[in-house]
C-alpha cells in the first residue's frame, strides 16, 4: 500500500509536472529571500551550550557583573626598548581617550599618569633598595645630562665616567658593556638605519625582558551586534588611532590587537575565508559527479534543481526555528547537499535501470519509485531520527543542527518524490541503450560469497582488537585551539598565554565583597595546581612606609639633579663636533691595552666618524640618545613623588575591572604551569572547584565544555540508537533485519573512533558532530541494503544499488571535503572526519553488510 501510494505521488507529479515545477519554485523564491533577508551566524562559541547548566549560569553571572570580560579588546604594543614602549602606551592611550564613539572606557595596563606616579611603590623592597641606590649613585651624572641634554652633554656625562675609571671607583671592563651598548646604537645611526638607546638597560645591567618591551592597553569596545564582526569598527577605530600617535612611523613600535572581542571577529573572517572559491570548486565536482551518476546533463539539471529548491526551503525552515545559525549549525548546508544527493541519485539511478528494461520513461519513473520511494522514506526517517537525538541534549549548537538537518531530511526526501520527477518528465531525458550493473564487480562478488564467514569475522576482529585503543581517544574542546593560528588575535593571545604574570586561562570566583575575595584568594593561592591570585587588593602595595621612606631620601638627592636651575644653552654643531673629538681622545687615552679596551677603542672610533659625519648624521645621533633620556626622565620626576596607595585611590577603570557597579567583586586564580595544555587546565579547574565550587572563568568553561560535549554525545547516541531501532522494527517486523542494519552501522562508527585514536586526531566541539552525520548516513545506506535483500537482490556489488551507493558517497565526500578546505581549524577538522567516518560507512554497507546477511530470505520474483 505505502508504495503504491508512493508511486502515485510520482505519476501525479509527472502528469503534472508544470504545476508542480512552479510551485516549487515559488516556494524556493519565497525561501530564498527570507533566507538572505534573514541570514545571521552567531559566532560566540559559549552559545553552543546550554545557558541553564550550572556552570553556564555562573558564567554568565560573571559576565553579567563584568561585561568587559567578554566585550574587550587588548591593544598591544611592541617597542624595540622599555622607553618607547613606555612612550607608546602614553601616546595611544591619549589618542584612544579623544575617541569615545567606540570604547566605553580605557586602561593602559601597568601605565598611565596612576602607576608612573607610583611605579616604585610596587617594586619588592630589595629591589627598590637597590635601585634607589643606584640612583641616588647617579645624581652627578643626571644633574650632567639634565642641564646639558645633547651630544656635548653626553660627552661630558662619558668624561665622568672615565674619570671613575681612572679613580679607580670601577674598571674599564666593568663599563665595557655600557660602551658597546652606546657603540652599537652609533652604528646604526652611522649607516643609516634605525636608531634607539635605552638608558634603563644601561641602568639595570641586563637586557630588557620581553615584559619590558611589550605594553598592553585593555579597551572596552562598543560593539556593533548588527555587523557579522561586531568589534570591527572599534579595532578599525584604534589602528586609525595609532596612525595618529606615529606609533610605527615615530615610535618603531608595532601594535598587534587581541581578547575577546578580536578573536571572535576573527573567527568569523576565517569561515568566509575562501568560502566562494572552495564552494564554486565543490559545486563543479558535485557537477562532474552527477553527470558520471546520471549520464545525461538533462538528469544533471533536474537533479540540481531539486537540490536547489530543498536547500533553499530548508535553509529558510531552518532560520525561521533558530534564527540565527551558529558555526555547528551552519553545516546544515552540506548535510544537506550531501544526503538529499543521496536520495536524488539512489531515485535517478533506479529510474535509469527501469527506462533501460521498459524503455517507456513515464513507466521508469512509476516502476522505479515503486522499488526504491519506500526504502527512500525509511531511509530518511531515520537519518532525521538520528539527528532529532540531538535535540534533548544541553549541546545546544549541536542541538540546532540536528533541528534543522532533521528537518532538511524531510524536505530533501519530499522534493526528490515531487520535484524530481516532475523535473525529469519536464526535461525528457533520453533512452537508456546499456545496463546499469558493474559486470566487473562479479568475481568479487562471488568471491565475497565464498568467504562471508572470514570477511565477517575479520571485520568484526578488526574492531574488537582495536578496541583498547578507544581509551586513548582525544578530546580536546579548548575553542582557541579551533582557531586559525596564524591570525594575529590568536597568535598574539597565544605568545601572552605564555607569559606567568598574564592572566590567559584564569579561574574567577565572583564574590560579595572586596574582603571576600581576598579571603577567596588566599585559599585557592594555596593549591598547589595555582600558580598566583589576585583581587582588587594585589594593585596595593606592601610595605609602603619603608619604601615611601627610601623613595623620599632618593627624592632629596635626586630632585635638584632633575631641575637644574641654570640649564646650558643648546650647542652649535661645531661644539658637538668638538666634544665628540674630545671624548674620544680621552677613551683612547684611558684604553690601554687591558681587559675592555676593545670596547672603549670602538666606542672611539664611533666617535670619530660621527664627528666628521653630516650634521644630520649628528641630529639623529643626538634624538637617538636625548629623547629616550627625556622620557626616562619625565617618568623619574613622577615616580620620586608618589601616594600612599590605598584600593579607594586606584583608578576608577582598574576599580572597575574588579569591582562590579553592584559592590560584587572578582577573585581571579593563575594556573601554574602550560596555560594552554588541557590536561594542565582540567587538573587545576578541578583543584579549583574542589576548593571553591562557585568558580568559573575560561579555565572552568574549557573543563565543563568536555564534560557536557561527551555526556550529550554518549545521551544522543542512546537516543539515536533507540529511536532508529523502533523505527526499523516497525518498518522491518524482524528483530534480525533490524540488526542487520545496525551492527554494520556501530562497527562503522567503532573504527572511525579508532583511527582517530591511532593517528592522535583529537574530537572537538565542531568535528565531533560527524559522528551524528555517521548516523544519517550510514542508516541510509544500511537500509537500502537490507530492503533490496528482502526483496531477494543478490550480487550487490556489480548492482544498480551499488553503483548509486558509490557516486553517492562520492557526493557526500565531495560535499564534506570542501569543509576540510576551510581556513577554519574547527571546520577543517570537521570535514576530515565527516571524510573518514563516510569511508569507514560506505566499506561497511559495500563489503560488511552483505557480507554478513548472506543468500537472501526469498528468491527475487521475475
């Protein structure tokens, strides 16, 4: 009864073919432009789980109390020295703060007018010992470079030095590296390329650290939700700033953005990435394929399309339900193409064998959907089953997809049974002169006879041996590693991860009050798992009066040294000529022939060219050396005068960044160790959560992101398994049939899993959605099997089925691999194992299945 009602459906639609093509095609119009008018991608990864978990409750607690956790974005500048890094972050900073359209608010980490003022109040009081000592040391030679700040001035600054040398307060070799530092700045100015001395290196004795040259601006964005990349025009905003302040062009300074906000944008620019291109070559594949399927370009039109027509109602169905598309969801699409291929050429192929034995096509058509509308239907009814599984589970973004390819399936399986046929009685295809069967392929199918039992038992072997493997499958469902590193919003969050002092992967505990996360904060500072915490209370330094106290006898030496009262007038160039000349004589005349003398003759010899340079040579020489001296001095005069620094006086942005409008305040916890190893991150969030339940931040997420995405999957599997198999027994009545299809089915996916655990290709949040793609077609394919074996078809592999069953794989490998194109990590990922589980189904339907169900129940009727 179903597949005569079936095939009256088919012979209506031929009959009617022109009605039926135009309402199809209104449909399609209609769904196209609700498509485009409607179309949005939500490119925020937390919004594929569930917001009622508890820890997604806590999450967005947290982001309700600090938005700009999640709406900021980290301007980070890069200086080839401390000073013009310093310099760098003040001139962004005030370039930013005269553009309010698109930040709410901006702090210069470490930086601005609060903590220049105050920078040595947070140095360990040793260090600030030594340091005040040194310059207290340095007076002399300061009051020097503060009144003359020139090549003469510096010339004299080097005159005392010598004369500490020669006094014997030092040795040459001890000054040795200070003169190759001023050398190697001399020769880059001598041969013209770009410049810069550091007198804080000079100071310190040691290289500068990469902390020292890097300076981070955290700016909280106003984003544009109506834009695909929200922080777009912000982070086009501060570039045009840092054009403004000369950064590159002044400062040598490179400026990289990062956080939230640019990685998210990102991620989006990476999913359009070479979309077109890699979707127009899939397109002609998919072309070539079917016309090798189908051998007419008359099948080929009508089979696209249909395709068409159901992608575009689909498509529409599936925005009017979620209205927004998220980047699991999005793959609907090729699910689509892939398995609605499927029943299009599985109808086409059986309509070709049917007009080769009838000749007559509308007699084809009505005998062919006879054979193959029911298996068709039950095919899809259960790839949609198996993905409706997915729907109950708190995997939301996965969820989605299931919805809408569930859904598609329907449409898919409705069009190929009214528009195709309607199509092919509008095109007219012609006859069918050759049989359809791959006489090929009969040896091996004799073959394959011969041997079911050892083919059975070997595969099911290969499984069951691999199985120990399955312990060693990878999960990793960090979102950063799905993205494209070369980015600069990655690349960059990955080199500050990196950095102990940065914070890339913390714990947060919200809290009540201040004192409460300082109590929060010194528990977790005692797991071993934390590296260091920090609270609103960590930018209030320790011991202040001992070091108020050694900053001000510093203050009483140095403050005179630092404002001179009688400054020189600036030299002519014939002065700077003459110190030049001078000083170098007195290096040679103090080098001798002992340790460091080396480096004070080059010194000299720098010296000498740069005399008997151009005077242009001189003023770059003289910029190189003066402006730096200018800064350092500027942040000396601020920071000899600093406050006594309680949490009411910090600045209002920092306040903010801990303390939420409500008085809630944030404890944040560092994990020791690899910020970006996840089995370092599951070990401390457990530590973390062990000792305060109610944390969250990106270290918990990641840790309960694994936990959910493996509990959905292994609730979804239950589900799809049991909702297929009570499909299949009501469709098949035979509990043996049912099996039939199934077990071939789990071994499919049994070794996808362990090959993914043999060549270490980890599941994530993006390809582990193959698994239920496995299932929508690996049930399809099962089940065309089974029912042509029920009906008594025998020799499958040289069959008119088999035939299909190959050009539709190959359709589905073409769709799946042109995700596996993408720029994208997450979605190249995903198409390698969309790829690997269709092979893996397609050799278990081609050579397990029949295989394993052996010589038909009944003899096929003639």
């Amino acid at each position: 009864m179903l597949n005569s009602a079936l095939a009256r459906i088919v012979d209506y639609c031929f009959r009617h073919a022109v009605a039926v093509i135009a309402v199809a095609a209104i449909v399609a119009a209609i769904s196209c432009a609700y498509a485009v008018r409607h179309f949005a991608i939500n490119t925020d990864v937390n919004s594929l789980i569930s917001s009622k978990l508890p820890w997604r409750q806590r999450e967005l607690a947290y982001e309700a109390a600090f938005p700009q956790s999640v709406q900021s974005i980290l301007a980070v500048t890069q200086s080839p020295t401390p000073e013009l890094a310093g310099a760098a972050q003040r001139a962004l900073a005030a370039e930013l703060a005269q553009k309010t359209d698109w930040f709410q608010s901006t702090l210069p980490l470490g930086g601005g007018d609060f903590f220049e003022q105050n920078s040595l109040l947070y140095l360990p009081l040793g260090d600030l010992r030594d340091t005040t000592d040194k310059l207290e040391n340095a007076a002399p030679l300061v009051r020097a470079l503060a009144e003359d700040p020139s090549l003469r001035g510096l010339t004299g600054g080097l005159s005392m030095a010598l004369a500490g040398i020669q006094a014997e307060r030092y040795s040459l070799e001890q000054m040795s590296p200070s003169f190759d530092a001023v050398s190697d700045t001399l020769d880059n100015v001598l041969a013209g390329r770009s410049a810069s001395f550091s007198w804080k290196v000079l100071l310190n004795g040691h290289p500068a650290s990469p902390n020292d040259l890097r300076r981070l601006i955290e700016i909280w964005a106003k984003l544009d939700f109506s834009s695909l990349q929200p922080g777009q025009r912000a982070s086009i905003a501060i570039r045009a700033a840092a054009d403004r302040a000369g950064l590159q062009s002044d400062l040598h300074s490179q400026l990289r953005l990062t956080g939230p906000v640019p990685i998210a944008d990102a991620e989006f620019a990476s999913l359009r990435e070479g979309a077109l291109g890699n979707g127009l070559i899939s397109a002609a594949i998919v072309v070539v394929i079917l016309w090798l399927a189908l051998g007419s370009l008359r099948l080929v039109v009508a089979v696209a399309a249909t395709l068409t027509a159901g992608l575009a109602a689909a498509a529409a169905l599936g925005l009017v339900m979620v209205g927004a598309l998220n980047p699991i969801s999005v793959a609907f699409a090729v699910l689509f193409v892939g398995l609605g291929a499927d029943f299009a050429i599985q109808f086409s192929v059986r309509y070709r064998a049917k007009r080769h034995e009838l000749g007559d096509l509308h007699k084809a058509l009505v005998q062919g959907a006879e054979w193959i509308a029911a298996p068709l239907l039950l095919a899809a009814l259960s790839a949609a089953a198996g993905f409706f599984s997915f729907m109950p589970t708190d995997y939301r973004g996965l969820a989605e997809l299931g919805l809408i390819s569930g859904c598609g399936m329907i449409i898919a399986y409705i069009a190929c049974m009214t528009v195709l046929p309607a199509m092919i009685g509008l095109v007219k295809p012609p006859p069918e002169p050759r049989p359809l069967e791959y006489a090929a392929m009969a040896p091996l199918d004799s073959l394959l006879a011969r041997h079911r039992i050892p083919v059975v038992v070997g595969i099911v072997g290969i499984a069951v041996l691999g199985s120990p493997l399955l312990l060693h499958l990878q999960f990793d469902f960090n979102p950063l590693h799905l993205r494209n590193s070369n980015e600069e919003a990655v690349a960059t969050y990955l080199e500050l991860s990196k950095d102990p002092a940065v914070a890339a992967n913390p714990a947060e505990v919200l809290t009540q009050s201040p004192d409460a996360a300082a109590a929060v904060a010194k528990k977790l500072a005692a797991l071993p798992q934390v590296a260091q915490t920090r609270t609103i209370d960590s930018f209030v330094p320790d011991d202040q009066d001992d070091k108020l106290g050694l900053i001000g006898g510093a203050a009483t030496a140095l403050d005179p040294a630092l404002n001179p009262s009688n400054p020189r007038s600036a030299p002519s160039d014939a002065e700077n000529v003459a110190a030049l000349e001078g000083g170098a004589q007195r290096l040679i005349a103090v080098a001798g022939t002992g340790a460091g003398a080396a480096a004070a003759k080059r010194l000299a010899d720098d010296m000498t060219r740069l005399a008997a340079a151009t005077p242009e040579l001189r003023t770059a020489a003289q910029t190189a050396f003066v402006q730096p001296l200018t800064w350092d001095f500027y942040e000396l005069r601020h920071a000899l005068h600093p406050q006594h620094v309680t949490r009411a006086n910090l600045p209002p942005a920092l306040i903010r960044d801990w303390i939420a409008a409500d008085g809630q305040s944030r404890a944040e916890a560092v994990p020791k160790g690899d910020q970006n190893d996840n089995d370092n991150l599951q070990r401390f969030a457990a530590a973390v959560l062990q000792a305060e339940p109610s944390a969250t931040g990106p270290a918990i997420g990641i840790s309960e992101w694994a936990h959910t995405i493996v509990y959905a999957f292994i609730e979804a599997g239950a589900f799809a398994l049991a909702a297929i198999g009570l499909l299949l027994w009501i469709a098949l009545r035979r509990a043996g049939d049912m099996l039939l299809t199934l077990i071939p089915l789990l071994v499919a996916g049994v070794v996808t899993l362990e090959i993914c655990a043999l060549t270490r290709f980890p599941l994530n949040y993006a390809n582990i959605m193959a698994l239920p793609v496995l299932l929508g077609v690996g049930v399809a394919l099962k089940i065309y099997y089974v029912t042509a074996w029920r009906a008594g078809e025998t020799h499958f592999l040289q069959s008119v089925l088999t035939r299909a069953v190959v050009f539709s794989a190959l359709m589905t490998a073409t769709a799946f691999g042109s995700l596996w194109l993408s720029s994208n990590p997450g979605i190249s990922s995903m198409g390698k194992l969309l790829v690997l589980s269709l092979c893996c189904t397609l050799v278990s339907a081609a050579l397990f299945q029949p295989a394993l169900m052996g010589a038909p129940r009944q003899v096929k009727q003639s």
